[in-house]
C-alpha cells in the first residue's frame, strides 16, 4: 500500500524515536484523546472528566489520517 503525504507525516501515528508509547490527538478541558501502544498494537483511550474508557482489542487504523497500524503493511 502506498502512503498519502499526509500518512507518511502524521504526529499521531508515527512512533519516530519517542521513547514514550502514548500520543494526544486531542486535549481539551474535561475531555481528553489519544493513542496508547501495548504489546499486542495501539489502542484508542478517551478521557471525559472522571471517566476513563481504553478499547480492549488494537485498532486497525490511525483514527487522524487513516494510515493501516498492523505490521503486514509496508511503509514507503
């Protein structure tokens, strides 16, 4: 699969040398988003005031730029 520019490029998705595992999308008062990387891929985790809420299983693609998260596909 080839990648858009904006897939190639995007902050969310990319690890590219962070030593941290969890990435904001969005970050609001009283509501907070982001992506958080397990052994087993990245999942989605949301924050609305006192309510945490993590998906169980790894999502599939970047929910900002739509790029594929599983290791068959090859990045160009």
């Amino acid at each position: 699969m080839k990648l858009t520019e904006k897939q190639k490029n995007c902050p969310y998705c990319h690890e590219k040398g962070a030593a941290r595992h969890v990435k904001m999308i969005q970050d609001i008062p009283g509501c907070t988003m982001g992506l958080i990387k397990r052994k087993d891929g990245w999942h989605l985790w949301t924050s609305l005031r006192l309510t945490f809420i993590g998906s169980l299983e790894p999502i599939a693609y970047c929910p900002k730029c739509g790029r594929p998260l599983n290791e068959e596909v090859k990045h160009e």
